[in-house]
C-alpha cells in the first residue's frame, strides 16, 4: 500500500466519525469506527515497519 493508501483511509474514517458525532449523536457507532481505526494501525503496522500508527490516529482524529 502507498501513503496515499493511508490517507484515503484515514480520511475515511475520520469523515465517518464526524458524520456520526455532528448528525447521529450515536455514541455506539462512533466508539465502532475507533475501534476501526485502531484495528487498520494494528493490521497496517504489522504489514508496514515503517508505519507511522501515531500519525494515522491523528489522521483519524484520534489522539494517538
């Protein structure tokens, strides 16, 4: 995967997160696309030695 990979799936959930928080008010599915973030760091990371899992939370909007 490139870095460009990376972002888009960032960006992603990051969108989907806000979406969730500003329209829904649905805790239970915003909590769903943290863990969803943090499962792609962990999975991205084991594929990528390079991987930057600090950077990609923060893409998401997580704190790393």
């Amino acid at each position: 995967m490139t870095r460009k990979d990376y972002v888009l799936i960032a960006e992603t959930i990051k969108g989907a997160i806000q979406y969730e928080q500003d329209f829904n008010k649905n805790q239970e599915k915003v909590d769903g696309f943290k863990y969803l973030a943090l499962t792609f760091a962990s999975t991205l990371g084991a594929n990528n030695p390079r991987f930057d899992r600090a950077r990609f939370l923060s893409a998401c909007g997580l704190e790393a």
